[in-house]
C-alpha cells in the first residue's frame, strides 16, 4: 500500500510538471498566433498596397529624368520588393511556429491525459488495497470478538463447574 501511495503522489507531482509545461505549451501557442496573424496582416495590408499602386511604381520609374535616377528608382523598388518578400517570409515562418506550438500544446495534453490515467488506475489500486485491509480487518476482528466470547463462555463453564464441585 505503501509502494502504491508512494507511486500516486510521484505520478501527482509528474501531473503538476504536465500542467506546468501545458500552461507554458499555450503561452507559446498564443504568441506564436498573435506574431502570424500580425504578419499575415501587415502583409496584407502591402499586397493591398502594392496592388492599388501599381499604376503609380510604373509612373515612378517612367518619370525619372535620367538614366541614374532610373536606376535610383529602380533600386528602391527592388528593396521594396525585397522587404515584401521577407514579410511574405515572416509570415510563413510565424505560420510555422504557430503550428510547432499548436502540435507541441496537443502532446501536452495527450501527456496530461495519460497521467490523469495512470493517477485513476494508482488510485483504483489504492482503494482496492484498502478495501482488502478493511475486509481482513472486519474478519480478524470477527474472529477476536468470536475467540473473546469463546474464552467468557469458557470460564463460565469452569467457574460453574468449580461450583458444583463445591456444593
């Protein structure tokens, strides 16, 4: 009994680290969403951009005055589209991490799960061992009660032997 209530309180103090690692497990579920769904949205928000202004890049580049400030022109634009593709990047990385994070929160749980499990079973083990304790109890005392009364019964007899004897 001793060995299963040692076992219980182990599988508790495991139970607890679960809970610990599932909370911790969520916080970065919830972070690694908030990041992807403002990346997602700043991304957004440039495609909009991009797309509503196309017809004015064009008009920027073809209203340079020379062939420098073309190239000038042209060069921020590359970075633009450089610094779009890395928010592009951004976002899909942050999707990523979101999914890591959601993965990592359904094994948490799944280990919480099989903890709880583990506790029940201990637990069942726990109660079935002192049903049995309490059962041998119920008999070894029947049987003391039974011995007792046995032993009265005894000396009465002998007490009233002893007083026939005597009379």
């Amino acid at each position: 009994l001793e060995l299963a209530i040692e076992q219980y309180n182990d599988a508790r103090v495991r139970l607890q680290g679960v809970q610990d690692k599932l909370a911790e497990a969520l916080d970065d579920k919830e972070a690694a969403e908030a990041i992807a769904v403002e990346a997602m949205g700043q991304l957004e928000d440039r495609a909009v951009e991009a797309y509503t202004g196309a017809g004015s890049q064009m008009d920027v580049l073809l209203g340079a005055s020379d062939l420098s400030e073309f190239s000038d022109r042209l060069e921020f634009m590359g970075a633009l589209a450089q610094n779009d593709a890395d928010l592009a990047t951004a976002a899909e990385n942050a999707q990523q991490q979101a999914e890591w994070a959601a993965d990592r929160y359904a094994e948490t749980i799944d280990e919480k799960t099989a903890e709880l499990d583990q506790m029940s079973a201990k637990r069942a083990e726990i109660q079935s061992m002192l049903d049995e304790q309490e059962a041998l109890y119920q008999e070894l005392n029947r049987e003391y009660e039974d011995y007792l009364e046995r032993q009265e019964a005894a000396a009465a007899a002998a007490a009233a032997a002893e007083a026939d004897a005597a009379s």
